[in-house]
C-alpha cells in the first residue's frame, strides 16, 4: 500500500480530455500519494464555467484550499506537496 501525503488542505484538479499536461500531472500526484478531486472540464460544464469565470485559459488548473493555484504540469510544486506530507 502506498504512503497517503498528510496534508492541512485539499486539492482540486481541473483537467480536461486529450490533455498530456493534465494525464502528467495525475501521474505526478497518484505517484506521491497526494490525494485529490478531479473535475473533467470537457465533460463537467460547471467546473468548465468556473475556470473561465476565474480568468483561467488553460489547463490542468490545480487549487488548493489554502489558497495555492497553478496551472500547467509543474512538477516541482508536486514534489514540494510531497515534502510537506512525508511522501518524498
């Protein structure tokens, strides 16, 4: 069984289909044991709504309740998650 990242947060990933940066970042956070929702703007009109409503134009779209956001595949910011939860 994989280490779970204990972290004071949620996570909330925007992906949407035929998307490599978003494939690699769930990669990226399944790998670390980060857990996370995951919200299909290609099939979830809600979320795709609220991503253009907050300015964002491109995806994956990570957003953390602590206030931490980003888009594109940055696996350093990963990494650093993974650090602060005892996974890396």
């Amino acid at each position: 069984m994989e280490p779970t990242a204990e972290l004071d947060y949620e996570i909330t990933l925007y992906s949407r289909d035929q998307c490599q940066p978003c494939k690699a970042t769930v990669r990226k956070l399944k790998k670390h044991g980060i857990p996370f929702r995951e919200l299909n703007t290609s099939h979830d009109e809600k979320a795709r709504d609220f991503l253009i409503s907050a300015g964002f134009t491109e995806a994956p779209v990570v957003i953390r309740t602590d206030g931490v956001e980003w888009t594109g595949f940055r696996p350093d910011l990963i990494e650093a998650m993974a650090r602060e939860g005892g996974t890396l």
